[in-house]
C-alpha cells in the first residue's frame, strides 16, 4: 500500500522513520485542531481577537500553537540528554524514545512550514525557510543520524513562549506595560542563553564531531546540517539584535514621551497660573476707586 511516508524514507534511506510515521501524522494533525480551537475560543471570548483582520487572525492562532508545542517538546526533550544509548555514539545512535519525541517536532514544523508558504506575505520568508530547515534537520534523524544532538536543539523553544506573550500584549493593549517589561527582559535572557550560548555551543561540538566521523557520514548529510547550522544560527543572532533594538527603542520612546508629556503639563499649568493671575489683576482694578 502506497503512502507518503515510506515514499519519503526510502527515498532517503530514513529507516527508522515508518516506525514513528503515527506520531508525526498526529503531532500535525494536532497543530489544526489547536489552531482551529484558538479561532473558535478566542473568537468567543477575546474582544481584541474579533477586532483583527482574518490574517492577524491566523497569526494570533499560530502563536498560540506554536506555545503549546514548545512547551510540551521542551518538557518532552529533557529526558533525552540523559540516554546513554544516544551519547555512546552521537553520530549514529537511535533511541525509540527520542524518535517519538522528534516524530513530534517534524510534525509541528511540517504544519508551521506549509502555513508560513501559504501566508508568506504575512509571515515572510524567513520563518518559512526556519521552519523547511528545522523539518528536514529532525526528518532525517530518522536515518538514524545525530539524534543525540536533536534535544539540544529542541531547547532553541524555550525562548518561543516567551517571545509569545510579548506579542500578545501588543496585540491585547498592554504595550509598554510592566508585563511586557518583564517579560522582555526574561525573554531576552532565555533567548541568549537557550539559543546563542547553548545553541553555538553545541553548533561547534556537532561540527567537530561530524569532522571526527566523515567516514561514516553521507556528504549530502554533512551540507544539510552544516547548512541548517549556519542559518539557524545566523537567524538567531539577527532575530536577537532586532528583540533588544525593539524593546529598547519601546521603552526609551516610552519614557522621552513620559517627560514630554510632564513637560508640556508644567508648561500649560504655568500658562494656566498666569492667566488666573491676570484675571485676579483685572478683577482687584475693576474694584479700585476711580481717580
């Protein structure tokens, strides 16, 4: 019986792949019915939602997916990090337990990477391309290949809820709120801590342990990830600099409008004082006896 699937591992040899075909079918299907839930519930029950454009609809709705998959496969990828059957060979090793996990991941980026090229003019290229890079990296882990490394990676959402709530509150009037401060400060931390130390680290270990194995390692594999390395992380550090440049400029604007605001306060008060003042002038003349 034909099915895509096993089209797609045999023609590039993932053989653990049909294993695990189930949970990624269903991680996907998954992400529809929670986004068709999110239109339905916050349709109902947000003021601010039914105010959107059915394009800001389908954004709100993708945030909300993409922040109940990353916290269950960040919980889900801890586990993983402690498999002996996977740091005995960080190449080659396979764990059923961590095919499952990824199976999921693939499905969540297989979903996010057909709505990013459906709507790329709202989302843009560049998560469409995130999204096509970070399913083809957990899709072939299915070989097996580098599945030791696919929780380190996986660890990149933790900053996703965070990143999330920030553009709710743009979207739900608190902007520039002591929410959104907060959480732009924990974001930016989890963001560098998660993505760029922990990210380049293992980004450098991964190339070191590829080069230590090219004898055992497909050529086309070695370009695939070296590639989705390089992006991903380039990504990373780009979408970084433009978080601090936006928060700050937020927060900066935030408080220069705050003191033009007291400014011009001050100076109406003082206008307004000086007509009272001359108001009483003319009134005590209008008393004084004629001469």
């Amino acid at each position: 019986m034909f099915s895509p699937t096993a089209l797609v591992a045999s023609t590039l040899h993932l053989t653990k792949l049909p294993a695990h075909s189930t949970t990624l079918f269903f991680s996907t299907l998954a992400c529809h019915v929670i986004h068709t839930l999110s239109h339905r519930i916050s349709l109902r029950y947000s003021s601010h939602y039914a105010r959107l454009s059915p394009p800001k609809q389908a954004d709100w709705n993708m945030h909300v997916v993409s922040s109940v998959h990353a916290t269950l496969i960040t919980l889900a990828a801890l586990p993983i990090f402690g498999m002996e059957s996977l740091s005995t060979d960080k190449v080659l090793a396979y764990d059923p337990y961590a095919g499952e996990v990824y199976a999921v991941a693939a499905g969540y980026f297989l979903w996010d990477s057909v709505v990013c090229l459906w709507n790329v003019k709202l989302f843009g290229l560049g998560f469409a391309l995130h999204g096509i890079a970070c399913l083809a990296v957990f899709l072939l882990a299915f070989r097996p290949f580098l599945m030791y490394y696919g929780a380190a990676f996986l660890m990149f959402e933790l900053s996703t809820p965070f990143l999330n709530v920030h553009w709710f509150c743009d979207k739900t009037g608190r902007s520039g709120s002591t929410l959104q401060l907060v959480n732009g400060v924990l974001l930016i931390a989890v963001f560098f801590l998660a993505r760029i130390v922990f990210g380049l680290y293992n980004s450098a270990d991964f190339f070191v342990t590829c080069y230590q194995r090219l004898d055992v390692i497909p050529a086309a594999y070695v370009w695939v990830y070296g590639i989705a390395n390089v992006f991903l992380n380039g990504l990373n550090m780009f979408w970084l600099t433009k978080m601090v440049a936006a928060i700050q400029s937020r927060y900066v604007s935030s408080k220069r409008g705050n003191r033009e605001d007291q400014a011009l306060l001050n100076s109406e008060k003082k206008r307004h004082d000086g007509l009272n003042a001359s108001d009483s002038g003319v009134y005590i003349d209008r008393d004084q006896p004629e001469r």
